[in-house]
C-alpha cells in the first residue's frame, strides 16, 4: 500500500509509471475543445471486511479497486469517463469521451502545467491503520463481541458482528495546475442483536462506530463493549414497546445520531446544485429565517478523525467549517468547484464522490447544531406529553417539497415531564423550511454520531457524520399506528 | 471440465483466464474455488432544460474470487487482471480463508445441481448495443421537451437521462460449472418539477427500462407521464390523523412484495431477522395474491440463465392464494434451513453470495385501477413513500408517504407530510383487492392493491 503517506501524489506516478508530462498532456487532450476546466481522479482503494454469524466469524471479504475520472466542464456541462485499467492509452481514450461535452469549435486554453502538491489539513496521521492488524486479532473482537452479548441476558438469540476497514489512496490533478492526493483510513464495526421472548416476539438492536481511527480506538473507554451493550439494551427495551402514537406532538430528540434530523431536514436542501438550478425548497433564501434562533447549525470536513472528515475534498479543495444556518439566519450553501463557479460564490470542500466512477457533487461532511444552554432534564421536565427518540435508522428527503422522513428505532414516551414506556418504531415526517423554527429547547449536551453514517445521493454512498444537543421540536409528525 | 454455453460469445471475457485462476488457487491449496469475471460498459447522456447537461462513459472489468479450504472460505475482488497480480492476489485470499472459522455450512453446491445447458433469454439486443452520445441526448431533450411543454406550470427540471450499457458475466467452478452470458440494458427517465403560483414546487418522476432498445416507452410519453405526475401533487396538504383504507399505485404495491421477497430470503430467516420465520405453508397474504419469482423470463430485467452459485434460474410462486410457498434461498442458506437452494443466489464479484428474487411480480387481478379506487369511500391513493422505516424483523411499517385523497370514489385532492403505519403481516393478509395494470417496468413489479386500513397520521 502507500509506504509514502506523507507524499500520496508519489504514489500513483510511480505504481503507474506515469508522469507529469504525461498528466499534462491527458489534461491538454481534455480541453482540446472549448471548456473551461478538466481533471483527473486517481483512486485506490484497499478494503477487507470480516463478519460473525451464529458464533462464527464465517466471512471474510478483501476488495481492491484502482481506476481513473476524467471530467470535462464546460459551462454547466460536465462529460466524466472513466476507467479501471490505468495506462496513459486508456487515459487519453478517457479524456476523449469527457470532452465530447465541449462544443467542437473555441480555442484550446494554454497548456496544463502541474504545480507544487496543494496543502492539505492533517486530521488523520495514524500510526498504523486497523488494516495492518492481523485478520486473527480482528476476528478474535467479533468472537469476544459475540460473547460478550450473549452472556448479557438468556433472551439474546442471534449476535451479528462485523467489521470493515478501508485505505483510500486518491490524487486530483487538475487544469489549473493544482495537484492534491491524500490517503483516507476509514474503519466501522457494527453490532446487531436479535432477543426472543415468549409471549413478546423478536426484536432487534444494532449500534456500532468507527471512523479514520486506529484499532485501538476501539477498545479506549471501552468502546466496542459500548456498541454491545446499546445494541442489547435497544433490542431487550424494544420487546416492551407498545405501539407508538400516531399524529403531531411534541418531540425530544436525544444527543448525537437523531442529528440525521440536521442531515435531511436542512443538509441536503442546501447542497449547492440543488440551489443553482433552483430545485430545493431552500432555493433564494440566504438570509431568511428558517429556524429558531436558539438554532446554529453548521458544516464541518476539519474535526480530526471522524468519519465524516476529510483533508481535501475529491476535487483537491481543503475541507472547512460551513455556517449553514447561525441563530435561525440561512445563511450558506455546500460548494463544490462547478456549482460554486456557476454562482458566483468560493468552494468550500464539499465536492465528493464515491468512487473513480462517479463525478464529484455538493456533499455534506459532519453536519451538527451547537449547543444551547438548556439542561437535557429540564428539557424532558418541560414536556407533558410527548416523544423522546434517542436513536434512529435511515432518513430521507424529497428536495423539492422539503418533506423529509427519519425512522425512530428507540424511542420513549414522555407523560407529565417523565420518560415512560419505551414505544416501538415509527417514521417522523416535517417539512424542512419550518420544522427548526418549532425548536423550542436546545441542550447544553452536543454530542457527535459514533461514526455509522453513510449518505445516498444519486447513486453515490459517502461517509458522513452528523450531531445534535437534546432538542425539543414543538410539533412534528410521528407515524405510529396508536391514535 | 463440462461448460454450458448459451449460443453467444463471452466476448471479451476469457475463459481461460477463470480456468487459470481456478487451476491456481487449487495449485496453492484451495480445496474448492470459484471465479466471476465481470465486465460492463455504459454511456449516460443527460439534458436539463433544453441544454446538455453531462455525459458519463464507463468501462469496468473485474474478477471475483471465492476458495474455500476445507470449511474455510474468503472471497476477494480485484481489477488488476495481469496474472503476476493474480497471483499474489490469489495466494492472498487463500491465505485469508486459512483464518476464517471453518463453517460446517459452507461450500460449493452439490455439483450435480448444476445445469447442463443454459437457454437464450433474450438479454442482449441484437441490433442495438450503446447508443451513441449525440442520439442518447436526442432521446433524452425529446422526452424533456415533452415534459417541459405540457403545461405552463411546469417550469423547472431536473432534467431527463438517457443510459445504454452492457455487461457480460463468465462463472466457473472447481467443481466443473462453466458458464457465460451477455446482456443489455436501456433506460431512459425525466424528473420535471411544476410550480404552483405561490412558490411551492413538486417533481415528478417517470422512467422506462428495457433489455431491447425498440421495448422502451416512447421518449416523448415518459415526459408526459412525468409532468403529470408533478402537476397532480400540486396544491398538496397535510391531512388529519385518521384510519382508513390505502390503495398503493403500482410502483408503490411493489416495494411491498419487495419487502416480502426480502423477508423470505434466506438469510434473514436462519438469523432469525424476518417477519416470515416459521411460515413455510402458512397464509401469510390475503387469498387473491399470488407472487411469482420467475428467472427466466424472455428479455426479462431480471432474467439471467443460472444465479450466482451456478444453478439454474426457475419459475415458481413465492406466495400462492396467499400461502407461503417458498423461501428464497442460495446453497448456504438452503443447508441451514435443510431445505433445497431455489436458484436465488445473487453474486457482486467482493461478496460471498446472497439472495435476491429475479423477476418478482405479483399476478394481475380483474379490477381495473378505477375500479379498485372507486370502491373507497374515504381513504388514501399512494403515490410516493420515502424512509426507511420498515422493521424487517417485526414486520412493523411506518414511511412517509404522499398521493391523493380519495372521496367517494373519486381522486380528490392531493396531500402530502403524511406518513402510513401498520404491520407487514397484516398488510398483506388485509389485501382486498388486486387490480389488472401490471406493467414490466423493473424486475421487481407489482400491480394497484387495495389494502383494507392503514393508520395514516398526519395533523
């Protein structure tokens, strides 16, 4: 793998036997026709996943991908190919297709020359990756997981365990002359327990954690026995759970992951390209209020380690810390380079992708609200009757109306300022343009996710991280099925 | 070695190259081995408002590894396809089975379920492979010209893409399965988004998909099937919370069987992780549904010749007069629940295998979708669900959800910011009616069903 972290663009140019000259002569064949900009996307990607089922760490997996993009902006116009044999042939096959974008006719730009690499944040220099930890000792972590769960009440039937461990090694070239690379560690172990009792049925539980962390991480403040005893206790409270209410009411959300709030109600709506083209229901509406003003929330690729972060964007911009919205004021967007250029506004580290196969896009990072002043009790104190969700599954959001979805998988009621019955699973509904303006309450708790989150947009995955204080929101929708 | 063709080349996919690679991982001691080859290419062209928009072409080959020693297995993935780098590559995954836990479950099918002759299903279009970039920008500026132009309202987009690609899959074993076809895809969809006077904006999204070029939908109809889809949710509101019945268009009534499929899949149900443990021969829907999972279906989107273990695809009810027929199941599957595998067996080149239906459908009824809405007095046409709140465990359901409200029969105003609730068991088994509109727009299709009460929570 790359021995030479501190200089990643090395790399690809010597495991590839290219070099600059060549990358500029790619470049110059890109813009041949009239455009406005063209780069290259260097990927290679190492992952191994190891997986516990009924007490055997029966899986193992090992992925090795490698491939190059090449895009081609002209105007609002972006021609990508790519492929996965990295020769300088099939670069220049590459370049010829993206450009296809560009009008025949227009002046070549001058040529490419490749400058000095770019600077780029430090916020994952590790001493070794968890995939430099031999496959037993990984192994032998699910084993104890399994146990450890298993010895935790009789009422657990089935562990799932598994652990995924990533090394990403990516360089962006681009016409302007900037180069940029960096090598991403990335790591999640996850943990899902089935508990069975008679009369009460099967219920699940799953929590886990991660990020561009060490092994040893794990196993700090004893973290893995952390994940075992959530996912536990969430799948043993669940087999108590009557149904849940359905209709608007007052709900609490508990720190850290219920940020997924954040995420859809707000994050996705303020993607750059949804603005540009004038599709999200956010679009025209920098400097209005669209929150309370106990609400601040922000974009951030620069917090060390989280899995959510990043040193350069996947076009070579150094990640930043966005105001999305500050004391209920919108007041930015999420930039990539194309969407930032088209609107008159600065990048801002945002442009992500999934692979060498995909074309960068306006992308969230570690999306969070800071914290307020209230205590969580007195939050839970204020509430009469209502909902307290603590953690969640998925969420979604149609950017166009602003109505977005995030599924409760442990949730509480709240009766005369008093947690309650523990209520099963329901889909929360609101629409993203007021639902910060019901905020109410806003903790002094901030809490970031373990390290789980993983965004779909357009068929691209990304890691990301969100976070939130104890919030109370004054009136949404819960889908249960109890009137 | 006995090799099953289907009468066409693997093209650029070679043969031999599965036969090296499986004589090597025996040769650095694999009891058993199996190899996918994989390679695909596709172009996308997409236009937004009149003007082109991007055009991706992409070119991918890869290999997929699974050895197994004794008991033991690994799998692995790798696009580096010079043999110095299978090598290291296979000796690697060999080693990395060496420290999985030996599974008592574990290994190749028993070969003699392996088919002997695979037939032509028709995946591959004869006369058209990728369409080029200047006629798939065509298409897609007519099929968004046609949304963009069919009302005043609709005044913005998202744009519309036009995609061609191929692919080709080679598979072989250690225990003599050789096996190969090609195939092709065309997709063409538009997402319009119409705008009421007060600002508020709705998309709309329709799509065609065909293995055959001249099957799609005509471009200029999928623009306006689109827009009306955009127009009808315009003006939406939030309803009070209520029970009452809920009928689920087409595209809506198939994430449903899909979620069935999904539950009836093997590995969920050895894990104990499924609604459907426990239910082989027992109603588990209302008595009109019948569920086909049907591989082999002419130029079907889900049709292959044999799954990702080998064995060949079928045709055979899921659910019949709403009794569970089958599990779906792949070989590992199969052994842990002592029943016989089904030819589900699904296959990336990373992955050990999975399961997944082929094409899944649930049988027409003879209602029309009129018909279906005309007998609800007051209830909810689904439209769109969006979430993930569905407990594959419990079968517990609760998505956010949007459509049109129905009063005495008739479809009479949209509304939206709602969510449905209930529970898949009682979902299925409270089917009241199911409807005649099924169309093959995916490989998973369902058509219009009435579901007899949903609480539906919304102010």
């Amino acid at each position: 793998m790359a021995n030479e972290p501190a200089q990643p663009e090395k790399f690809f140019l010597n495991r590839f036997g290219m070099t600059e000259g060549s990358l500029e002569r790619v470049l110059g064949n890109a813009l041949e026709r009239k455009a406005d900009y063209a780069d290259l996307y260097f990927e290679y990607r190492n992952a191994e996943a190891l997986a516990l089922e009924e007490s055997m760490v029966n899986h193992t997996s090992k992925s090795i991908s490698q491939g190059v993009g090449v895009r081609v902006c002209a105007d609002d116009r972006t021609g990508y190919a790519y492929t996965d044999e990295v020769t300088v042939d099939r670069l220049q096959i590459a370049a010829e297709a993206a450009r296809a974008i560009a009008d025949e006719r227009g002046a070549a730009l001058a040529p490419v020359r490749v400058g000095a690499p770019l600077p780029r944040h430090r916020l994952y220099e590790l001493d070794s990756t968890p995939l430099d930890i031999p496959l037993e000792e990984r192994a032998r972590l699910l084993t104890q997981i399994d146990e450890t769960a298993r010895a935790l009440d009789p009422r657990i039937r089935n562990v799932m365990a598994s652990f995924a461990a990533e090394q990403r090694v990516i360089m962006i070239v681009t016409s302007d002359g900037r180069i940029a690379a960096d090598v991403q560690p990335l790591c999640r172990l996850s943990v899902t327990v089935i508990a069975e009792e008679a009369g009460k049925g099967r219920q699940v539980g799953s929590f886990g954690g991660g990020g561009r962390v060490e092994w040893k991480y794990l196993f700090e403040q004893d973290r893995w026995r952390d994940y075992v005893h959530k996912a536990a206790s969430q799948a043993l409270i669940n087999l108590d759970a009557v149904d849940a209410p359905a209709g608007e009411m007052v709900v609490v959300l508990g720190p850290g992951w219920p940020g997924i709030l954040l995420h859809e109600a707000i994050g996705h709506g303020l993607e750059g390209d949804f603005n540009r083209k004038g599709v999200s229901a956010f679009a025209n509406r920098i400097g209005q209020q669209v929150a309370s003003p106990l609400c601040t929330v922000v974009d951030d690729g620069t917090l060390p380690n989280r899995r959510g972060s990043l040193n350069v964007d996947d076009e070579g911009t150094p990640t930043s810390r966005t105001t999305l919205i500050e004391k209920g004021i919108l007041c930015g967007y999420l930039q990539d380079r194309l969407n930032a250029r088209l609107m008159g506004m600065a990048p801002t580290g945002n442009g992500r992708r999934e692979s060498f196969a995909h074309a960068p896009m306006p992308r969230m990072t570690n999306t969070f609200m800071l914290p307020g002043e209230a205590t969580p009790d007195d939050i839970i104190r204020s509430v009469d009757r209502g909902l307290y969700a603590v953690s969640f599954g998925g969420g979604q959001v149609d950017i166009t109306n602003g109505k977005f979805v995030f599924s409760a998988s442990e949730a509480y009621l709240i009766e005369g300022g008093r947690i309650t019955r523990p209520v099963k699973g329901a889909t929360l509904i609101g629409n993203g343009p007021d639902v910060l303006t019901r905020v109410s309450m806003v903790g002094n708790d901030l809490a970031l996710d373990s390290g789980i989150g993983t965004c779909g947009k357009d068929g691209q995955s990304v890691p990301v991280g969100v976070g939130l204080p104890t919030i109370r929101i004054d009136g949404i929708t819960v889908g249960g099925t109890h009137a | 070695m006995k090799r099953a063709a289907n009468g066409r080349s693997s093209g650029g996919l070679d043969p031999a190259l599965a036969e090296w690679a499986l004589a090597r991982a025996r040769a650095e001691g694999a009891s058993a081995a199996e190899v996918l080859l994989v390679s695909a290419e596709s172009l996308s062209a997409g236009v937004r408002m009149g003007e082109v928009e991007k055009l991706k072409s992409s070119r991918e080959r890869r290999l997929g590894l699974r050895v197994f020693v004794g008991q033991s297995s690994a799998t692995a993935a790798t696009a580096e396809l010079e043999q110095t780098s299978l090598d290291d590559f296979i000796r690697n995954t060999i080693a990395m089975a060496r420290l999985t836990a030996p599974d008592p479950w574990s290994g190749l099918p028993d070969p003699t379920l392996h088919p002997a002759t695979l037939p032509d299903l028709d995946l591959r279009d004869s006369a058209h492979a990728i369409i080029a970039a200047e006629q798939a920008l065509q298409i897609a500026r007519e099929c968004e010209r046609a949304a963009l132009g069919s009302d005043p309202r609709i005044r913005n987009s998202e744009g519309a893409e036009f995609s061609s690609g191929v692919y080709e899959i080679l598979f072989a074993n250690s225990s003599g399965f050789s096996g190969s076809y090609a195939a092709g895809n065309f997709h063409l969809g538009a997402a319009p988004i119409a705008q009421a006077d007060d600002g508020a904006m709705q998309l709309g999204h329709w799509s065609t998909s065909a293995r055959h070029f001249a099957k799609l939908e005509d471009a200029a109809a999928v623009g306006k099937v689109a827009a009306a889809r955009a127009l009808r949710r315009l003006g939406a509101r939030k309803i009070k919370t209520t029970r009452a019945p809920v009928v689920f268009d087409p595209d809506m009534a198939a994430s449903l069987i899909r979620s069935l499929a999904g539950a009836a899949s093997g590995p969920a149900l050895y894990k104990r992780a499924s609604f459907l443990v426990d239910r082989l021969d027992t109603q588990v829907a209302a008595s009109a549904v019948t569920i086909i999972d049907d591989g082999r279906m002419l130029a079907g989107l889900g049709s292959k010749p044999f799954d990702g273990e080998g064995l060949a695809t079928n045709r055979k009810p899921l659910v019949e007069r709403g009794i569970l027929k089958t599990y779906l199941l792949d070989c590992y599957s199969a052994r842990k629940l002592n029943l016989a595998p089904t030819g589900n067996a699904s296959r990336g080149t990373a992955d050990s295998p999975g399961v997944s239906p082929t094409n899944l459908y649930l049988e027409p009824g003879s209602y029309t979708p009129e018909q279906v809405i005309g007998s609800v007095a007051r209830g909810l046409y689904v439209t769109e669900l969006i979430g993930f709140g569905i407990n594959a465990v419990t079968g517990d359901y609760s998505r956010g959800a949007s459509g049109i409200w129905i009063e005495n029969g008739e479809l009479a105003y949209p509304v939206q910011e709602i969510t449905i609730a209930g529970n898949l068991k009682d979902m299925f088994l409270g089917i009241e009616m199911v409807a005649n509109d099924l169309r093959w727009r995916s490989s998973v299709v369902a058509p219009t069903l009435k579901l007899s009460e949903m609480m539906i929570a919304g102010e």
